[in-house]
C-alpha cells in the first residue's frame, strides 16, 4: 500500500511541473504604422507562453479620432496572456499562411498615404521571416492574419 501511495506521489508530483511549450514559432510580431488618416499604430508582440505585450500608440481606443491625437502621448503599453483558442487560431492561420514562403515585400509606392504593416516571425530552428506590406494588400490569407491581430 505505502508503494502505490509513493507511485501516486511521484506522478503527482511530476505531471504538476509546468508544461513546456513546443511551437514553431518562438515570437510573433506585428507592428502597423500611420496613415494621413486615422490608421491605428501599435506593435504586437506575442510568444509561445501565449504572453502578449501591446504597445498603443494612436487611434487604438479612439472613438472620434482627430490628429491632436500626435500631440498627446502614446496610449500605453499592455501586457496580458492571450486565451488558448486565440492563439490557437492565429497559430492556425499562420501555418496556412506558409510564413516562409510570402515575398519579403508587398505594396506599390506609388499611392503616398496608406499604411504599413510589418509581420515578424521568429521561428524556433532560430530563422526569421520579415515581411513589410504597405497598403496591407500582400495576399489574401495575409489580409486575414492583419484582420485576426487588429481585433
């Protein structure tokens, strides 16, 4: 009896050990930048763990934005975990986006006022794939990545 109460211990005692989190993707990053209008600016960074820190800028909680926005300070900095399904769905949508396969670069120049979206993708062999979208009209399943970060 002592034995099967030791074993029952031990199990215990080594399936409470935190999990250690495999994914392929060691850091997640996705940064969008101004417009002449009202474009929200922030940078995103979220990791394996699910942390997450969001760094606000401008026109992220404005409900009637103006461009006095520029003169006040940045909106903040937040940090947070993200829920598992939410992770989950953007490991998803990453994984059908096929990261190392997009161009390194999208968007014509030639319109003057649209904004920039950086995707970063740190992946865990150590390679890492920047991909710069101005106008954020690279791919259509890349379309869908900005529209699930900018929730």
């Amino acid at each position: 009896m002592k034995y099967l109460l030791g074993l029952c211990a031990f199990i215990l005692l080594f399936s409470c050990n935190s999990q250690k989190v495999n994914s392929k993707y060691s850091k997640i990053e996705y940064e969008a930048t101004p417009c002449f209008g009202f474009c929200p600016v922030f940078k995103m960074t979220i990791n394996p763990d699910r942390t997450a820190v969001f760094e606000a800028e401008h026109f992220n909680f404005s409900d009637k934005p103006s461009k006095d926005e520029f003169s006040k300070p940045r909106e903040g900095t937040f940090k947070g975990t993200i829920k598992e399904e939410d992770y989950n769905k953007l490991i998803s949508l990453l994984d059908n986006l096929n990261v190392k396969s997009l161009n390194d670069k999208y968007g014509k120049h030639n319109i003057t006022d649209l904004p920039t979206s950086y995707l970063r993708i740190n992946f865990a062999d150590g390679t890492v794939k920047n991909v710069e979208d101005y106008g954020k009209q690279g791919t259509e399943k890349l379309s869908e990545v900005y529209a699930f970060l900018r929730i």
